[in-house]
C-alpha cells in the first residue's frame, strides 16, 4: 500500500498537490486555531482526495478537538480520526496520538513525565505505524539550539519498535531519520516561516 503523509498544513491546505496514494495521513495541525470554518474547509479538501483511507489526527493548533470534541468531529466527516485509538487497514495498525509536551497553553499539551508516559502506554505494542502529533527526542526536533521531542515518546518507541512513525509539529524538523528499526517521519508540511513549502512524504507498506 502507498502512503501519503503530510503534517502541519496550517490552513494551507489547498498550496499542495497531494500525490495519489491508497492511505493520506495528515499528522494534526491542519488549522491555526481549530475554528469551525477552518475545519469545514480542510473536510472539503479531505473530500476532493481520491485516497482509500484518510487518517487525521489533531495537533496543539487543532484546539476546539479538545474544548469541544463533539462538535469538531462532527465537523471532521471524511476521514477517519484517531485520538488514542487504533484502526486496522488490511492487516495494517494504525494508532494515531495528538498529544505533545505542555508548552505555553495549547491544544492536548501534557508535562513532561508522568502524564505524558500514560498516554504513551496506551499505544499497543503490535502497531505498525505510529501517529503523533509532536517527535520523539533526537528525531525531527531541533529548534532554537535544542532538542525540544519526547524523550518518553522515544523510549516507548525503542519498546515497541513500529515500522513508520509519522509526526510533524516542529517545522524545522522536516525529513527522515531512523531509530533502529523504526523509520521515523517530520512530515511538516509548512517551514518555520509557515510557508508551504515541504513536499508531501510518500512511502509503501
């Protein structure tokens, strides 16, 4: 199966040519502020793609996901959304994850430690492709001199070893790096300047 993985659009969803594939992935951050017109438009976009299967996930800008989940998903038609939950696609495990470690008071920000090490036990140890909305530590995180991923991220990563880990939410970060066996993938969409100007990442499974 072909997949399609894009991350951070940022309501600049309709600047990209999406290539054809079997699944689309988009790695949360799809809107600036989770408003209701934000959502309703990236539904449409999600509608004009001929893809199988569309997952989505939401990220730290996707806020009315958290303040007012029944509402956003009800907005969200024509994709199937994960939050911390799985879903297989012919024998393929997907668990999707919109949480990131808490900075400043955004969307599914967790501290670092404990909470976010709960979150993380909840993804089962058979997935084979893995989304979140934020990197694991050392992986697509380098921004302003540091590494700013999740170290507990990481260490449930090294414990379960998925195939693929899709991610964005440092633009900076865009590219491919390898944990062991793990591929794992910044598929920011947009750069630091929020510009749309990284390539959709494409890989077969």
């Amino acid at each position: 199966m072909k997949f399609v993985c894009m991350a951070d659009t940022h309501e600049l969803h309709h600047h990209f040519k999406v290539p054809k594939g079997d699944v689309y992935i988009n790695a949360g951050d799809f809107t600036n502020l989770g408003e209701k017109r934000a959502i309703s438009s990236f539904n449409e976009h999600l509608a004009s793609l001929s893809h199988d299967y569309k997952i989505v996930i939401a990220g730290n800008h996707d806020m009315m996901f958290e303040k007012n989940p029944k509402l956003a998903k009800s907005l969200l038609k024509n994709c199937i959304y994960l939050e911390n939950t799985s879903i297989e696609i012919e024998g393929i495990k997907i668990y999707g994850s919109p949480h990131t470690p808490w900075f400043y008071d955004w969307a599914f920000n967790l501290q670092r430690g404990k909470p976010l090490q709960e979150k993380w036990a909840l993804i089962p140890e058979d997935t084979d492709i893995l989304i979140t909305h934020g990197p694991p530590l050392g992986h697509g995180d380098f921004v302003k001199n540091s590494s700013e991923g999740c170290e507990d991220l990481l260490h449930r990563i090294q414990e379960i070893k998925p195939k693929f880990h899709i991610f964005g939410h440092i633009h900076e970060g865009y590219g491919i790096t390898k944990e062991g066996k793990t591929t794992c993938i910044n598929a920011s969409s947009v750069d630091e300047n929020y510009k749309p100007n990284n390539e959709p990442f494409i890989f077969e499974f």
